[in-house]
C-alpha cells in the first residue's frame, strides 16, 4: 500500500515527558497560528499520522492541554533532530 506524503513533520512535549514525540503529518497544512489556537484553547483534535518505520496512516487524537511545546519542520525522509 503506497500513501501520499506527509505534509510537515510536526514535534510534540507534553506534560510529564522529557523527550518530544516525532510525527509525520498527513492531509492537513498544520501552521503555527493553528497549533496555537489549539494549545491555546486546550482542544482535542485528530491527526492523521505515521512515525518512522510505519506503512499504514493511523489518526491520533491529540489533547493539546497537555502539549507544552511543539514545533512544525518541512518534511524530510532523513529529519530526525529533536529538542
């Protein structure tokens, strides 16, 4: 099964973690001012997502109380940096 590719790359740090969650992102053009419009207004809201390694899309949903932190990178085959 092929899918399309992902639109950004998009880093998450929620509460209690000390490291950020690595996503690609699929079917939506997130932006900053969206990312926070939903961390601001603590908002649940589904992504269609694959990490590295997967095939398959799945949608995650994401409860952005508890995103302290979260940054948008282009997406890249070979992106794996971190916080």
């Amino acid at each position: 099964m092929t899918i399309d590719q992902p639109t950004c790359l998009l880093y998450l740090l929620t509460v209690g973690r000390d490291k950020e969650l690595l996503l690609r992102v699929h079917g939506i053009d997130l932006t900053i001012e969206r990312l926070t419009a939903w961390m601001t207004e603590e908002t649940v809201q589904p992504l269609t997502v694959t990490r590295f390694g997967d095939e398959q899309t799945s949608t995650l949903l994401l409860n952005f109380r508890h995103v302290v932190g979260a940054r948008l990178a282009p997406y890249s085959e070979t992106r794996t940096g971190s916080f």
